[in-house]
C-alpha cells in the first residue's frame, strides 16, 4: 500500500489546488471586499471591477434583503461598462458587526436608536473605499435603491456631492424613520428616476411634488412589485433595461 500513498496524495493536491484557484479567476470580475464606515461598522460587498476606467453604480438593496438581490441586474450592468458596487447595508447580510459588538437590522421602536438614520455612512464608506481603484470615477457617483435603499440614497445625497444622480425602485416617503420628503427637497435638482406599481404609485407622486420634479421621472408598472422583486416580474427586462438607459445618459 505505501507505494500508492505518495502519488494519491499528488493527486490530492493537484485537485486541491484546481479548486482552490477557481475563485481567484472569478474575483477577476467579481470580487467580495470589506470596508469600515467612520462608526464602526465593517460592510461587506460584492465589486464588479472593470479594467478601463468606468462610472461607479452603488446598489442598496430592501429592508430584511442582502447584496445578492442584485445578482440578477449587477452582471447586465457589468456588461454595459459600469462599475458595480452591491453592499449589504449595516444590520443586513454580512454587515452585523460594529465596533466588536453584533448589529442586526430591525423596526425603529420609539426611544431607541435607528440604524437606518445611519445608514447613509455606509455609502459614504464605499465611496472612500472605491477611491482605491483609478479605474473608478468616483467624483459622480449613482446610485440604485430598493425601497428603504431609496431612503438611504437619498439621504446619502444630502451628505454627499459626489451623488449625482439616483434611481429609486419603490421609494417611500417615511421608511423606517427616514424622512424622504425633506431629503428629496436637498436632493433636488439633481437627477432621479422612480419605479413603482400602481399601489405605490401616490409615495412616488408625494416624493416628486416635494422635490419639485416633473412627473415623468416616475415610471408605473401596473404589476411590478416591491423594489428588487420588479427583476421576479414579467416586466423585468424593461425595467432592467429602463435603467441601464438611464445610468448611461447620467454618466457621461
């Protein structure tokens, strides 16, 4: 038996090194990195690199969701030339630990501090952190939200002038605490497009009113759903591809 031992355990190592290379050739494109906001929360998120210099699109995902939401829509927009930051925001996915301490998202209750009211740190970190790569254009930021991500796109807006645009997929005008109404108002003129079902249709017509925005920012899909479920639905592509339309005229 010990003739054979040796050559098994080549084999063994051969097959090990094989697997373990694969996700090397896939963090080519993308790649799973970690950054920490100025409050201590260490965020994770999935970067799809381009090797040219490209325009950088932050997606934030629905209350309760993770960064994998967008599998479906981050890949078509690597394809069209963009650089693709999708994160898990603080108290979601990967993104629970600050300052040592375990954080987990949850309903704002009265008297009790709201991470959502924080949130928009984490985009002000990735935005830091991305400076990292020359290939990205930092300086004009986009920006795509699901539902509560609206509130946090927004919000971000308001602290950060490199935002310079933001596409907002079920926006509401309180998330979680979130005052969206006065948030729009600073975001304003800056540009923004809105997607919603008719149900969520008034949300959109409060948000544009408040900003001061031309109703045609506001894109309705009778039967679309809520935030990233619009990729579940039949009307998917012309959503995805509504965007992607979008992001490319503001890039430029």
């Amino acid at each position: 038996m010990r003739r054979y031992y040796l050559p098994l355990v080549f084999i063994a190592a051969i097959c090990i090194a094989s697997c373990a290379r694969q996700p090397e050739e896939q963090t080519d494109q993308v790649r799973t990195v970690t950054f920490n906001t100025k409050d201590g929360v260490k965020v994770f998120g999935d970067y799809y690199h381009q090797t040219k210099p490209a325009p950088l699109v932050i997606l934030l995902h629905m209350y309760g969701r993770n960064r994998s939401t967008w599998d479906y829509f981050a890949p078509l927009l690597y394809k069209q030339g963009f650089a693709v930051l999708a994160l898990d925001m603080r108290g979601h996915g990967e993104s629970v630990e600050q300052n040592g301490k375990r954080i987990r998202f949850s309903y704002p209750k009265k008297g009790e501090p709201n991470i959502f009211l924080d949130t928009w740190r984490d985009v002000e970190a990735a935005l830091e952190f991305m400076k990292q790569y020359p290939t990205c254009k930092t300086d004009a930021l986009l920006i795509v939200g699901a539902s509560i991500g609206c509130s946090v796109a927004l919000h971000a807006g308001t602290k950060l002038p490199q935002i310079k645009g933001a596409v907002l997929m079920s926006p509401g005008v309180n998330y979680m605490g979130v005052n969206s109404i006065e948030h729009i108002k600073e975001f304003a003129p800056r540009p923004l497009l809105m997607f919603s079902d008719e149900k969520e249709a008034p949300a959109c017509d409060a948000l544009i009113k408040a900003g001061g925005y031309d109703a045609s920012i506001h894109r309705t899909f009778p039967e679309a759903g809520h935030g990233t479920l619009m990729f579940e639905s039949p009307e998917n592509e012309k959503i995805a591809q509504a965007i992607i339309d979008w992001l490319k005229t503001h890039s430029e």
